[in-house]
C-alpha cells in the first residue's frame, strides 16, 4: 500500500488488537487530524463523506446500535501509525455531504486504570502517606506529587502507565539529520522558551506525633537526700516537727503534669504513744496494843521514747501540797496523819522522723512537632542575566497526621514512628524516607520547570508511526544545533483540499547542566563504621543520595525538649524539672521555736517564783506554752515542693536538611547558542 | 482539540492533613508544682504524779489486871535462897480506851508457879493514873 493510504474501520470495543482485516474503509476519509499532547489521550478529527445506505439515505451516525469504536491506521511507508479511539460528543456538520467525527483514545475503565496504577505507586519516597489526609489517598492523582512523572494514555492499547516528564521509558527516537530518515523538514522547526526555569523550591513541613509513655520513676531517695535534717538521716528518712506519715502523698495524688504518685509508704521511724506507769504501795502496821500505823505511797509516771532532735520543754508543777492532820484523845493531842501531793509536766515537741518511698507514675502524651526546612536548587543554565531573578517556589503547609497513631489496617498497619516513646522522627529510618519524599517533591517540581525548551520540528512521515509520547527524541539540526528532550506532543494531520500530510513533533529539553551527585559516607559519631554498619549510628557529613541528581545529609537526632529519654530506665534527675525545695524544714523549725517560745519550766520570769512553787497559774502556763509553739509551728509548717517535667508540654524542633544541588540532564545547552 | 481533557495532575493544600492541635510550646515555670505539706504537731505532755501519806490511831490504857509473883534466887549449887527474890507483877489483861470506847486488849494465860517462882496475889488491878477521872 502507498504510504500516506488511511484506513478506517468501525469495531466492536472488544476489537483491541490491531490486524490486517481493520484496514478497510468503512468511511471515505476526507481529512484528519491525530494529535496527543502530553498528560491527554490521543484524540482524532476525523472528516468523512457523509455516510449513506444502499438506498441512498443518510445514516445516522448517532443510532441505536452504530458502532461507536475505530481503529484508524494511516501508512507511514515503514509502518502504520494507529489510533483506536471512542466516539465522543455529536459529530458536527451532520447535514451536509462532510462530517466531522471526533475520537478519543481514552480507556472506558480509565478510573479503574488510574485507581490500580496509583496503587503500585504508593512506595516510598514519592509517596509518603504520612503527609496524606487519609481521606485523599485513596485519590489516585495524589500519588504523582513525588513524581516527575505524568499520565500517559497509549493511543492503541489504551493502557494508562506514568512517563517521566525528562526520561522516556521506551527509547530515543535520532533524528540525527544525516541519513534520509533522520532529516526534519526545512519548515516546521521552532524553539521557543516556556518561563524561567525553576531554580530553587524552599520547602517546609510539619511532622507531630504524640510522644507516648507510661511508667514510674522513684523519688523517695531524691527527696530524702536533699531533705534539710538536724543531723545525718539514713537515706529514705526525712525529718520534720510538723510532717507526719499520714502527711506523704498517697497513691494516685496528683504530682504535676502528667504525674501522679503510683506507690507510697511512709511510716514513723520512732513510736511517740504516751505510756503511763503507776505504782502504789500501802503499808500497816498493828503494834502490841491493837494500835495501827498506815502508810500510802502512789506515783503515775507518763513517758515516752523521744525521737532525736526532740525538743523537750521544761517541767511546771502543777501541785504541790501537804497536810499533817492532828488528833486528840485522853491523853492529848497527837499528829494521826500526814499527805502530800505533787505533779508536773514535762513537754516534748517530737521531731517526725519518716521513713518514705514514693514512686511517682507518669503517663506522657506530649504533642512533638518536627519543623523540616529544606532549600533544593537546581544546578540549571541561567536565562536570566541574574541568576538571583531565577524563580523560587515555597512549598508550605505539608503537615503530617499523628505519627504514633496507626496507619492502616490488618497486616499492613504499622506506626510511623514505630516507637511512640521516641524523641525524633525525623532522624529515624522512617523518617529519612519521609526526607526524601519532601526532596522528591520539591525535585518533582525543579524537575518539571527545568523543561524550559520546547523544540516543535516537522519529521518524515515515514518516523511518524515511532512516535509515542513515553520516548525522547534527539535532534540535530544545523540551526538549532543538539537537542535532546522528552516527546511532549506531536500531530498527524491530511488536509484533504491539497491532500497533503503534515507531521510535527514537540519535545521539551531541560536546561540543566548535567552530571551526576555522589555520595559521601561521613564520619561516624560512635565507632568505625565497618564495626556496626552504616546503619546504626549517626554521621556527620554524610551525603546519602536520593539519586544520581541529588543527595541528602540525614539529620541526627537533636531534639528541642527536655531531655526525657523514654526509651531508657528514668531516674530522678532524669525527670526533676524545678529541684526540691524545702520550706521551714526542721532546722528552720527548730530555730523558730527556740526564737520565741521558752524551753525551761521552774524559772519563767516574769511569773514570781512563789507562784510557781505554788502552782495555781500552771496550768495556764501550759496552754500558753502550748498555744506558742501552735502558732510558731503554723507559721513555720514544712512544705517540701519540687517540680516535674511535664508530660503533657508541647516540643518543636526544627532541622534544616543540608542537601546537594540538583543534577538536570543537559537536554539543550542555552550557553553555546 | 478533544471534548475530553485531561488537566494535569494539581496537588491542592487540602491533600494534608489538618493542622495539629496548638498548645503553648513554653512550660509555665508556676504550673505543675508537686507540693507536700500539712501537719498539726502539738506538745505532748508527760505528767508525773506523786502522793504520799500515813495515818495512826493510839490506844489508852485504862485499867490492867495482873497477878503479883517472887522469883527467888538459884544458888550455883541449884539449891534455892529464898532470902533473895525479885517480885513481878505479871500482865493478865489490859483495857484500853479507843475513840472513847472501852476494848479489851490481849489477855494472857495466868503465870505458873515453879520451885523458884512463888505466886504472891493474884487478880490485882490498877487503873491508868494519866486518865483524869
């Protein structure tokens, strides 16, 4: 068949494959245009004699039971260019003898298509769910964000695949204008400069978790050392004239953000009960003539141990009286009895001498927030006179959901940080892929805008069958000089009034200026590397490459918050946040009551010595000296107060991702022109 | 130009989601303080208590009773001198007077006479001669 022949051919959508029976012709082509830009389906114009019955009627193209499907070939000479392509819309120019009939290349199932392809490329880095709304990612368009990639719709199998927007996956198409095939026609050849490249993304995003952990940290040795004492206390022994054991935190009281007392015990070292001691004793004697002689003694002693650092009041006498009582008989009178009585009393304040624990149990759930900061340049040629005027991007509002909370479902669930107790994300495994994902979207981006030359050039028919919009096209042209670049368009057309066949090619060339990143391995912050690997410790200077056009430094742990390590066993100094602070602790105590309230007892001036003889105002010395040392240890009560870290307080760190330039391929070199 | 038109892919800020939950970064220096106080410690007193006391009652004689007897002289020999003797007078009973009231205090068995002991009279009494009568 002589080249430039078309075929057109209506089928069944079950038809799929191409072969010799589609080259027919169901209708008298006229003219036609088959074009495919870059992220569309093929389309294809086609304009035909009005179809006709055997009786000469018109047939309606739009019937119930048409055929709506083509295959159309047009003969390159080489090979045939085909197109199966779906009626769409209402042709137009139904009433007169040429109609217009419009296809498109587009699969009847393209969601379903789209839907599955999006799946198999959920991987990381270019996909990282985390800064996903989950009610996006079942969104098929979103998986192309890390991609430098686009849609492609095969015009002939109508099979849905990616192409990357700089490097085709099936191949170089020469048009090295040497050989007879490889030559473009003389008109048709055009460059023209989309924009600016892009040259630099400035990225930020955001990645929270809730550091999670529960456990006990034991205090009670903290407190008890630096609990103020009178004198050396064993460790776990506090001491206080006004603390009691009934007076430590219980379980479950509140010990600041996030704290609570899990188990306590505190019991007093030294037993202060009153114990009374009474003695009696009773003697008569009965003498030769019946006479009787008795005598009484009694005592009631009231004692106690008291505890060190005691401090004991000095005895007042509260009575203190005798009484002879005489008698008289024939013979006179003669002394019958005799009684004495005596008392007084001695005050102790007993110094509290407690023995405590207190584990404190902490349950954390502290918002984190990583601030990842990246600056990605593209090492691309400058179309500007200067390069400062290059164009920026800001990519902002990259947030993540909760990255210790679950993502997904049955087996593939997992936690993003693994580890909810961890301080940083950022610097783990995971999070080194979440990195890259962010410089995978912004080298998306630098990538896609380093296109900048579009080259439109009119080949032989005889290459038009090659072209397809996953291959690169390179060309040599004496007034352009080389170009490589992606195939980004192309059109075939009849024009029926002259029957002339025209064919153009669009391709898009980066302006980068090539080569290629490498990687640097650092040096090791633990040991040589070999010793571990390279995986279980932290460098400094490494360069980790995302690819051949750039790499990353992975950022060390350096997190902005207190200091808690979850992941290892807490002690007290791990966890104090305001160090303990004892007000009026027992020295305090003691040298306030020694201040203002008199220890002695027998010579408390200005009470006159007789009236303590005879003691009738002791007992209002009691309750005075009782209701001071009431007063003095009210405005002197101990209170022990310390702080805890918070386990509810909010961090925010951020790191600022050293990274390399980027690498673009040299697709047209703007310098030598 | 196709009816259909696929646009480019286009990643609107909507993907992401929203926004953490804002709190204050800054931990309040004066929040969460852990705080252990209380007590109310009084003066224990220790009392010490002594009492002491005797009484008597006395006993007045009123009258006794006794029998009057001699006691002589043993010689070395053991033969009796019944030149030398010494009297006694021996306590049968005595009353006393108690708060006014007449008692009758210990009374004794009479006194036996032996080879060198002599009842001289028996049944004597005397009154106390202190008591105004």
């Amino acid at each position: 068949m002589p080249a430039g022949l078309p075929y057109f051919a209506w089928v069944d959508a079950s038809e799929t494959t191409f072969t010799s029976g589609h080259m027919r012709w169901d209708e008298n082509v006229f003219s036609f245009t088959c074009e495919q830009s870059e992220g569309d389906p093929a389309n294809l114009t086609v304009v035909v004699k009005r179809p006709r019955n055997v009786s000469g009627d018109p047939i309606g193209l739009l019937g119930p039971g048409r055929k709506i499907w083509c295959w159309f070939a047009l003969d390159c000479g080489t090979a045939l260019f085909k197109f199966r392509g779906r009626l769409v819309g209402v042709p137009t120019s139904i009433f007169e003898e040429l109609v217009t009939l419009e296809f498109v290349a587009r699969p009847f199932d393209v969601v379903a298509q789209k839907q599955a392809l999006a799946e198999t490329l959920k991987v990381l880095p270019f996909y990282d769910e985390v800064v996903i709304d989950p009610e996006r990612r079942s969104d098929p368009e979103v998986v192309l964000e890390g991609y430098s990639a686009i849609w492609h719709y095969d015009r002939e199998t109508h099979m849905l695949t990616i192409s990357d927007e700089l490097d085709g996956e099936d191949g170089l198409i020469e048009f090295d204008g040497a050989s007879e095939a490889g030559k473009v026609l003389y008109d048709g050849l055009g460059l023209t400069l989309t924009s600016g490249p892009l040259a630099r993304v400035d990225l930020t995003a955001e990645y929270t978790w809730t550091q999670q952990a529960y456990g006990t940290v034991e205090l009670g040795k903290y407190l008890s050392k630096n609990w103020p004492s009178i004198y050396a206390t064993q460790p776990y022994v506090i001491t206080s004239y006004t603390l009691s054991a009934d007076n430590w935190p219980k379980a479950g009281a509140g010990l600041g953000d996030g704290w609570e007392v899990g188990e306590s015990t505190a019991w007093d070292l030294y037993d202060t009960q009153v114990r009374n001691i009474k003695s009696e004793s009773e003697t008569t004697v009965k003498w030769y003539d019946g006479a009787t002689t008795n005598v009484k003694h009694s005592a009631s002693v009231d004692s106690m141990f008291a505890p060190p650092a005691s401090l004991v009041f000095g005895p007042i006498v509260t009575a203190n009286d005798y009484k002879t009582t005489y008698a008289r008989d024939e013979l006179g009178e003669y002394a019958a009895s005799f009684q004495s009585n005596f008392s007084q009393v001695v005050s102790v304040l007993p110094m509290h001498h407690i023995q405590v624990t207190l584990n404190a149990a902490y349950t954390a759930g502290r918002p984190c927030t990583e601030l990842v900061s990246i600056s990605l340049v593209a090492d691309v040629q400058h179309i500007l006179t200067d390069p400062e005027d290059g164009e920026a991007l800001r990519l902002d509002g990259i947030k993540s959901v909760n990255l210790s909370e679950t993502i997904g479902e049955g087996e593939a669930a997992y936690v993003p940080i693994g580890d909810a107790r961890r301080r940083s994300y950022i610097a783990t495994a995971r999070g080194n892929q979440s990195v890259e994902h962010l410089i995978a979207l912004a080298r998306a981006h630098l990538l896609k805008r380093s296109r900048v030359v579009e080259i439109s050039f009119a080949p032989k028919l005889s290459r038009m069958a090659e072209i397809t919009l996953r291959k690169n096209a390179f060309i040599i042209e004496p007034r352009i000089g080389e170009a490589t670049g992606k195939v980004i368009g192309y059109t075939l057309a009849l024009d029926g009034a002259d029957g002339r066949i025209d064919c153009e090619v669009r391709i898009g060339c980066a302006i980068g200026r090539g080569g290629s990143q490498v990687a640097s391995g650092g040096d090791p912050t633990y040991c040589e590397e070999a010793y571990t690997g390279a995986d279980y410790q932290q460098f400094t200077a490494r360069t980790v490459l995302f690819d051949t056009s750039v790499g990353y430094a992975p950022p060390n742990a350096d997190p902005n918050d207190d200091g808690i390590n979850f992941l290892s066993t807490l002690t007290a100094a791990d966890v104090i946040d305001q160090p303990l602070v004892i007000e009026n602790g027992p020295v305090a105590q003691r040298a306030a009551i020694l201040d203002n309230v008199y220890m002695g007892g027998w010579s408390l001036p200005p009470v006159p010595f007789a009236s303590i003889l005879f003691p009738e105002t002791a007992q209002e010395r009691l309750q005075a000296r009782s209701t001071d040392v009431a007063n003095v240890l009210k405005e002197h009560e101990t209170k022990a107060t310390f702080k805890l870290k918070s386990m509810t307080r909010e961090f925010s760190t951020p790191y600022d991702i050293q990274v390399t330039d980027v690498k673009i391929p040299t697709g047209y070199d703007l310098e030598v022109v | 130009m196709g009816f259909e038109v696929v646009v480019r892919p286009a990643v609107f800020p909507n993907i992401r989601p929203p926004a953490a939950r804002a709190l204050s970064i800054e931990d309040a220096p004066d929040k969460g303080i852990a705080s252990i106080s209380g007590g109310n410690s009084q003066l224990v007193d220790l009392t010490y208590t002594m009492s002491s006391s005797w009484s008597r009652s006395r006993m007045v004689e009123v009258i006794r009773h006794y029998d009057k007897a001699r006691i002589y002289y043993t010689r070395p020999d053991g033969t009796l001198d019944r030149d030398q003797y010494w009297e006694f007078e021996v306590l049968r009973s005595i009353e006393f007077l108690e708060n006014g009231t007449t008692k009758i205090g210990q009374q004794f068995a009479p006194f036996q006479e032996l080879d060198n002991v002599e009842i001289i009279d028996r049944g004597l009494s005397r009154k106390n001669p202190d008591l105004q009568s």
